[in-house]
C-alpha cells in the first residue's frame, strides 16, 4: 500500500499539537479527519488548505469526546469518507488544575472521559474496522510523576499510558498501539497570566534547555506510524525532562 492510500484520524485536530500532527501526516501522504469539538472553524480552515495542496485529502467531523456514548461516529464518518483507517491519533485532552481539596465529580468526569475513555472507545471501535495500521496516544511525561495540583489530568495520562501498553497486546499481531510523551511543548493556553520568569524558572534544570515544538511531537507520531517492528512503547518528547 502507498502512503497515499493511509488514513489517519486526529482527534483534537484542529490547532496547536494536533494540527500539526495533522499536516505532517497529510506532508506524509495520508489523507486526514482531522476531529475538532470547539474550533470548527480552524479545523475547516486547515481542511482547506490541505485539499487545496491535494484535492479530496482532508475532512473534518466536530464531536465533544465528554460525551462518549457515540464515539464510533468518528470511525464511521472516517469509513465513508475515505473507505479506511489505518493510524488513529488520540491527541485531544482537556488540562486544568484539580486540586484533591477543591476537584468535583464532575471535573474528575471530564477528564478521565476526555483524555481516557474516549481513546480507549475509540480504540475499540476503530479495532473493528482496521485489518492494520496503528493507534498513537499522546499521552504526557506526568503519566509517570504527577503534576502537583493536576491529580485528574495525572491519573488520566497515566491510565493511557497503560492503556497503549494493553491495547498493544490486544490488537497485536494486526494493529500497533504506541505512544507519544510530550514535555514541555506549547503553554497552556489559560497560561496568558504567566510571567516571563515563571516560565523561565519552569524550564530551569531541563537538560535541553528550552521548550520544544509542535513539529517535535508530529514528527514522532510520523516515525511510528511508520515503524512496523515497535508496539507497546512509549517516546518521551520532552527535551530530556523525564530524566530529571
Ligand atoms: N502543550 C504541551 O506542552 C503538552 C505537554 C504535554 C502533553 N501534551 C499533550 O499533547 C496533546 C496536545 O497538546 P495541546 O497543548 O495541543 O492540547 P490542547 O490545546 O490543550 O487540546 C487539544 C485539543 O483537544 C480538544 N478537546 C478538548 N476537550 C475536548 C472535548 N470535550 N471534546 C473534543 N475535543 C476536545 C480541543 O479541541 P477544540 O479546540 O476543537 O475544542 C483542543 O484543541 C494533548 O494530549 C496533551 O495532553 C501537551
């Protein structure tokens, strides 16, 4: 199969990481959903410019992932848009702080059912129309120490860093499962208040000494779609942070 003929679907795909993820993959022939909630707008930009780059290579579909009772749509829109799937793309996650004092029920359902269960229903779903292929999780270098104030976005990174190690025993030998750790990448966007030293001082003792790059993590996600003899792993992205 020509590259030309994949189809990789990128949730949260519209901006930031994802976008970029999303043009790296279309730079390496996919064709591409690119899934959106909020930035329909963005997504359906992005969508043209990549078919005006290649004709009838992109799509969008916008779903809120809290809501997990229909993920299979996304796999469904993907089948009739492009007739395949064959590299899934869990990117989108919702980051915020949750103190254990102050965190709600609710904020503790919006988490774990964006940043986990919809990539584990949307595994399960895409596992049944994928002969190949693989899925890639972007999971956080905090699935392995955690954020201090950030307990639910934590044990949510962590629960999908299992997750990619699980769901690559279980799908093995047809569909590769693996993922990719970012450290420091892109602020947070609610991150407008930060001072220049505060970021200075958060990026203090990492060993690369700087923040990285969308292009970074895209690159990665690239490399593993490609990679035919890896499952089960996890790539930390982190400009060396995860060894501090
Ligand atoms: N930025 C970093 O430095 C960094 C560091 C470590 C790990 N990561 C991980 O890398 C990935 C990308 O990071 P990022 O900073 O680019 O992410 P982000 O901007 O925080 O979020 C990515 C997308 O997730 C989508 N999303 C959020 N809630 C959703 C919902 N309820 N339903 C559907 N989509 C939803 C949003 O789509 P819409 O805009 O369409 O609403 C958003 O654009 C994430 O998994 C993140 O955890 C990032």
């Amino acid at each position: 199969m020509n590259a030309s003929d994949k189809v990789a679907l990128v949730t949260g795909g519209a901006r930031r990481i994802g976008a970029e993820i999303v043009r790296q993959l279309h730079a390496a022939e996919y064709r591409v959903v690119i899934h959106c909630n909020g930035s329909a707008s963005d997504a359906e930009l992005l969508k043209e410019q990549l078919n005006h780059s290649r004709a009838d290579s992109a799509d969008v579909i916008a779903h809120n992932l809290a809501e997990t009772s229909h993920l299979s749509d996304l796999i469904e829109f993907t089948i009739k848009s492009f007739g395949q799937l064959d590299c899934l793309v869990n990117n989108a996650s919702v980051f915020f702080p949750t103190s254990l004092e102050a965190l709600t029920e609710s904020e503790l359902d919006q988490v774990m059912g964006v940043n986990l269960t919809a990539p584990l229903l949307l595994s399960q779903a895409a596992a049944r129309v994928m002969t190949s292929g693989c899925i890639i999780n972007i999971i956080d270098i905090y699935a392995e120490k955690p954020l201090k104030g950030y307990l639910a976005y934590s044990i949510s990174k962590a629960g999908l860093h299992m997750l990619t190690r699980g769901l690559a025993l279980e799908l093995a030998p047809n569909i590769r499962v693996n993922g990719v750790s970012p450290g420091p990448i892109l602020w947070p966007e609610d991150a407008a208040e930060m001072s220049e030293e505060e970021k200075h001082q958060r990026l203090a003792g990492l060993p690369l000494g700087k923040i990285g790059n969308p292009s970074d993590i895209a690159k990665a996600v690239v490399f593993l779609g490609e990679a035919e003899f890896i499952t089960g792993q996890v790539l930390s992205v982190d400009g060396g942070q995860s060894v501090v």
